[in-house]
C-alpha cells in the first residue's frame, strides 16, 4: 500500500529517498512523487507511473538538495492519476505533504476550507492537510502550530510527513493508527512508513506512537505528544534487517523464492522451541505471561486475508491439542461486534506485515478490557508486534511477494507450537507434534523436488475460469487459502468448500469446465471425501487430488500429486506448499505480474 520515505541531512536528499520508495515497491503501488526543498528553491514531481520514472525525471537535477519527502500511492480517494499523487499542496505550493491511511472527516475540512476560500486540485483526502496547515498558519504565523493545530482536527488513520519551503532544515511527522519510524544516520535522519526503506547503514530507530509527532532536522529531534501537549524522551531502538534475504537471486518471481524458502521457514519457526529430545516446546515470547496463561478458557484470533486462514488452522490445533475454545473472527468483522467478553479470554492476533490496518483496529477494540492480547506476527517490531503484551514471532524473513505463502507455513508452524505450549505436555498429542514437526521441512523440501510435475498440471488448467476447492477438517482452511491463492495471483474465480458442503449447494455448479482440486490425507475423513468426489466425478468434474501414498484415489480422476505422509495436525504445511506452487505456475502460464497481483497490496493499512 502506499509508502512515505523522507530524508533531511547533510548529502544529497533524492539518493535516499528515491532508494527507500523503490524498497517500498513490492507493497503495491499506483504512482508516485517526490518534493525537494533547499534554501528558497522547492520542486515538485509525481507520476502517475512507477518510481524509476520519477528518478528518470531527477536526474538532470544540478542543485543539491538537502531535504525530500517522498511517496508511492495506492489509490482510495481518486483514480491514481498524476494530480491525485502525493506529495500534495496547498494552493500557495510552499507546502508539502505525504499521506498513508484515510482522513475519514476530509469532506468537512474540504467543505470548511472551500468556504474560506481554498482551492482543490485533486480527489483525494490528503489535499485536506497542507491546505488546513496554510489555514493555522495564516493565524499563527508558526509552522509546527499550525501543524500541531491540524493534527488535532484530522480524523481517521494516518502517517504524515510534511515539509514547508520556508523552513527548509525540519521535516515534520506524525502518526496515528498508521506506522512511522525514524532512522537515525550521521548527521542525518530518515522517515519512513517501514524500517525496509531506511536503507541497510540505518542501524537505529525511533518508533512513533499515536498522537506523537516529530520535528526532524540534521542533527536533531523533538518528539511531542500534541494530545497531552508534551514533549516526549525516548531512545532509539536498534534494528537488524538482512538485505540479503530480500534479494531475488536466481528465482524468476518472489513468490517462487518464498515457496522454495518454506523448509527453512519452518526449520526458523522451531529452532530453539522444539526439542524432540527433551520432549520440550519453549517459547520465550510467552515467558513473561505464563501464569496468565494458566487461567484462560476462551481464544479469539484475530486476522485478515490468508492469516485467517492460518488461524482457522489453529483453532483445530490449539482445541485438538490444548483442549481450549478457539474463535477465528475476521479483524473487520470482529472490531465492530457486539459480543461479551470475559477476561479469561485471550486475544492472538496474526499478522505477516504487523501493520494491516484491521487487525490492529481489533486489537485496539479490547486494549480497555483487561484481556490479555497476544501476536503471531513477522515483522519484527511492526506495530502489532509492539502494542500486543506478549507474542511468537515467525521468523520467517521479509516476505516481498504480495501473495503471502511462507509466512503462511510460519504461521501455522507458530500455532502448532502454541497447541503444544498450551496443553502443558498433557495431550497425547504432544510428543506426536513434537517429534513430527523436526521432519517437515524435509518433507517440504520433498514436495518441491515435484515442482516440474505440479507444474505440469497447473498448466493444463490454466484456461479454466472457475476451480472449486475441497477438503474436511484440517485441510478445510487449506481448501481456503488454495482458493485464495488462486484467485489472488490468477485471477481465477475459485471457491473453498467444506467437502461435506458439496451437496448443501456448490454440487450444482460441477461441470466438465468446473475443475476440483482436492485434498485428501490419509485419515479418518478420507473415505468420507472420497465419496465427495465420486458425487463429482459422476457429474463429470475434472478432479486432481493431492494425495498421500496412503491414500490414492481408486478411481479413474483426472490428475493426481502424490505427496509425502506426515501426522493430521501438520498436513497443513504439507498441501499448502503444492496449492501455492499450483497457484503460482497458472499464473506466471497467464503472463500475469504474480509478485503485484492488480489491485493488491503488501501491507493493508487502510481499513
Ligand atoms: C493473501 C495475503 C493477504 C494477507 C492479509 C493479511 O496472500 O497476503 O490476504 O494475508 O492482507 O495481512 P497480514 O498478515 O500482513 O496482516
């Protein structure tokens, strides 16, 4: 989603700002822009286009400039056009300004301001912000109260970064419900909506809260709390990000990367945690609130999009293993519902990026309750990972592809060791997991030696318009995010179903042109699915069944992938593996953009 990268110090502002948003670029975006301000000389440049188009158009800059803010858009209020980019202005144009999130109330301030006089060149909410600062600031005659002023009239989720042509050594920042860091350089400092963009030679960082905002120079900083009027000290924080593990190297596509890193995401999601030796799970994350743990009896997880589905694979671990309620609510759903909850209960938010936008709503929904709020995230020190009380983190690396796979197989890695870590070693369970999850990532690497044949088979589908999805118990989610998967990065109409669900409607759509991808382990549901697809092959739907030797299809089907046996409560990690890879190849046969699928974005943080 959109991005803001800043920079004021002593070199050349455009190098870093112009690198930071290319870092930003795998989030998804529509266009972008850049503002450079010296002394008494400011330019302003978007495109409705990709960032190298901008760097293009600044090369033939002579000028040095010491100060830019820049942005990638991605579009809600206004097509993504050239006018609609940021960095917007007020009508006098000697103030910048980049916006991520909404300003829900920009209808009123818009009219406000019409009324006043102002004039609006774009259709977006942001024009709202340096127009309103022009407005304080024809009354206060000071920058940061005009600043501070329209701040506290903005409603909605934002990170802002604003510069003024008068004042060219301060680059002002705030946020709210949306993230904004600061790295700190020598003699330099760089904004940023994500520590990606800072560069790999910023190695500490300052983390805005809500209701703070920053006025940033050179060589210094002042943090002020403008709810409580308050100057703020706090210290910066180191960061470790390893620009190594961003790279693409050989792979065509990240999502391929990302699929083919699975067996060491989940040998990461486990190192140190599980010791099949000692029969031990450890997960310090939860150290500290161990004895809250002892007294819950209900768990809610809160997520969106493909972590949903990872969590809906929790509640059948953590209830089969842990023998504890489990809920999975949509975070959009779950933050404007009106249900009891008792302080027994527990809150596990998921989240790859730590910054989707509903997620954090939910958890902000109960930050009164007294209950305890717990994360599975992956980005070290994104938001969710610092507002929850305690958590796991995923480990699994930078995630760049938009369509998210290995840190889905992290996640439900992650889940599998909190079932264990709740049930206390008192399920039979326990050891089974335990001693099972050290062999998965061979196992994985086993599925993805098939890649050629799995391949093979996407191709062969790849002109149908429409799939179905079907699995029982643990692989009823997996027949989710297979569903997902496909319609995300091919554009493929697919559906997940419950198997048991096929004669309650979806029955009806199965044709020669409607294939089934089924998931059918080994297990006591396996004979109750196969019926399923004997209801489908007599009606002349194409099957290809993932399978594990165990338990081969005994009649004539159209495809099958064969893939290594493993316990019930881990065959998710298995068969999500072929359903990405399937996803994958159909799309890349579409000549599609399967890294920035249309209209996606990395990091949801709108809501
Ligand atoms: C699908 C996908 C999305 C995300 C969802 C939540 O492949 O990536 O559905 O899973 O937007 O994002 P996070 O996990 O960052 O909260």
């Amino acid at each position: 989603m959109c991005g803001i990268v800043g920079y004021i110090g002593n070199r050349s502002a455009i190098e870093p700002v112009i690198e930071g948003l290319k870092a930003l670029e795998y989030r998804g975006y529509d266009s972008a822009g850049i503002s450079i301000i010296d002394k008494n000389n400011a330019k302003l440049i978007k495109t409705a286009g990709r960032v190298e188009r901008l760097s293009e158009e600044l090369s033939g800059l002579k000028e040095s400039y010491g100060l830019a803010i820049g942005h990638t858009r991605w579009a809600t209020h206004g097509s993504p056009t050239k006018a609609n980019a940021h960095p917007h202005t007020n009508s006098k144009g000697n103030i910048f300004v980049v916006h991520n999130g909404i300003i829900e109330n920009y209808q009123d301030l818009k009219q406000f301001l019409i009324k006043k006089g102002y004039r609006f060149k774009s259709n977006t909410d942001t024009e709202v912000i340096p127009q309103l600062i022009d407005y304080h600031l024809g009354k206060t005659k000071i920058f940061l109260e005009a600043f501070k002023q329209t701040l506290r009239e903005l409603r909605g989720a934002y990170a802002i970064a604003a510069a003024y042509q008068d004042d060219p050594r301060n680059v002002y920042v705030a946020k709210l419900s949306s993230p904004l860091v600061i790295g700190v350089g020598k003699h330099e400092h760089i904004v940023a909506s994500d520590i990606s963009a800072l560069g790999s030679d910023t190695k500490k960082v300052f983390y805005l809260e809500d209701y703070e905002l920053a006025v940033v120079s050179s060589d210094s900083l002042r943090i002020h709390d403008y709810k409580k009027s308050m100057d703020i000290t706090k210290n910066p924080e180191n960061i470790q990000v390893d620009s190594k593990e961003t790279s693409l190297g050989d792979f065509p596509h990240y999502m391929l990367k990302e699929i083919f890193e699975s067996p060491q995401t989940v040998q990461s999601a486990i190192v140190g945690r599980i010791k099949p030796n000692e029969n031990i799970v450890k997960l310090g994350g939860l150290e500290s609130v161990a004895n809250q743990l002892q007294y819950i009896d209900r768990i809610i997880i809160v997520a969106c999009g493909t972590s949903y589905y990872a969590g809906l694979v929790g509640e059948y671990l953590i209830e089969e293993v842990a023998g504890i309620p489990v809920e999975v609510q949509l975070a959009s759903e779950f933050k404007y519902r009106k249900e009891p909850l008792s302080r027994s209960t527990v809150v596990i938010a998921i989240s790859q990026s730590g910054e989707t936008a509903d997620t954090i709503a939910a958890l902000n929904k109960v930050e009164d309750y007294g209950i305890l709020r717990l994360g599975i995230v992956n980005s070290v020190g994104s938001t969710i990972a610092r507002m929850t009380d305690a958590g796991v983190y995923c480990h699994a690396g930078p995630e760049k592809s938009v369509a998210s796979t290995k840190a889905f197989i992290a996640q439900v890695t992650v889940l599998a060791e909190i079932a264990l870590y709740l049930s206390n070693g008192n399920s039979s369970l326990y050891k089974p997991v335990v001693n099972e999850l050290v062999n998965v990532p061979t196992k994985i690497t086993e599925i993805l030696r098939q890649s050629e044949k799995i391949k093979k088979i996407a191709l062969k589908y790849s002109k149908y318009r429409d799939f179905l999805f079907i699995g029982r118990g643990y692989m009823y989610p997996c027949a989710l995010e297979g569903a997902l998967k496909l319609k995300e990065v091919s554009y493929i109409h697919a559906e997940g179903y419950a198997a048991g669900e096929m004669k309650h409607g979806p029955l009806a759509m199965i044709e020669r042109n409607f294939p089934t991808l089924a998931l059918l382990p080994n297990g006591n549901l396996f004979e109750k699915t196969i019926s399923n697809l004997e209801e489908i092959h007599s009606r002349k739907g194409p099957i290809i069944a993932i399978h594990s030797q165990k338990s081969r299809v005994q009649m004539n089907i159209e495809d099958s992938i064969e893939i290594p046996e493993t316990i019930e409560q881990l065959q998710p990690l298995l068969f999500a593996t072929v359903l990405q890879l399937f996803s994958y190849y159909i799309a890349v046969d579409k000549k599609l953009d399967v890294d920035k699928p249309r209209n996606l974005a990395k990091s949801v943080t709108v809501e």
